[in-house]
C-alpha cells in the first residue's frame, strides 16, 4: 500500500507549485493603461507582443504598458 500525504504535505507541494508559476510567469505580466482605463496582460513573444483581454484595450488608442520593474512605455493595439 502507497502511503498517502497528510494535508500538511500537500499544502506545502500546493504553494510550491504556485510559487514556482509566480516566479516564471511574473516578470512576464504587464500593467496597461488606456483611455477608457486599463487591466493586465502578459508578455507573449520575445519581440514585445502582448496577449490580453479585449476588453482592457477597446477603443484605446493612447496605450501605456508599464512592466514589473517599473519601466513604461508607449503601445499600439494590433
């Protein structure tokens, strides 16, 4: 028989599981800004193309990203 593991151990494997994911995908995740207000979204390619909702974009012509480390910059909806 296969012990199985008490609950303590398996909220530690939990919060490992979800510290891991935050530390990979985190520097990924960017702050947008629009006109009509803003949301989040998540680096998607190297060369800067952004995946997010439709709704934090729509009718944005004048978008800021600001990045983790605090840096911002211009960005165009495509």
């Amino acid at each position: 028989m296969v012990p199985q593991p008490n609950d303590d151990q398996l909220l530690d494997a939990y919060s490992s599981a979800i510290i891991n994911a935050v530390d990979t995908v985190g520097p990924a995740v960017v702050k947008i800004d629009g006109t009509r207000g803003g949301g989040s979204g998540v680096l998607f390619t190297p060369d800067g193309l952004i995946l997010t909702n439709s709704h934090v974009v729509e009718g944005g012509d004048a978008l800021t990203v600001t990045m983790t480390d605090g840096q911002s910059m211009r960005a165009d909806r495509i």
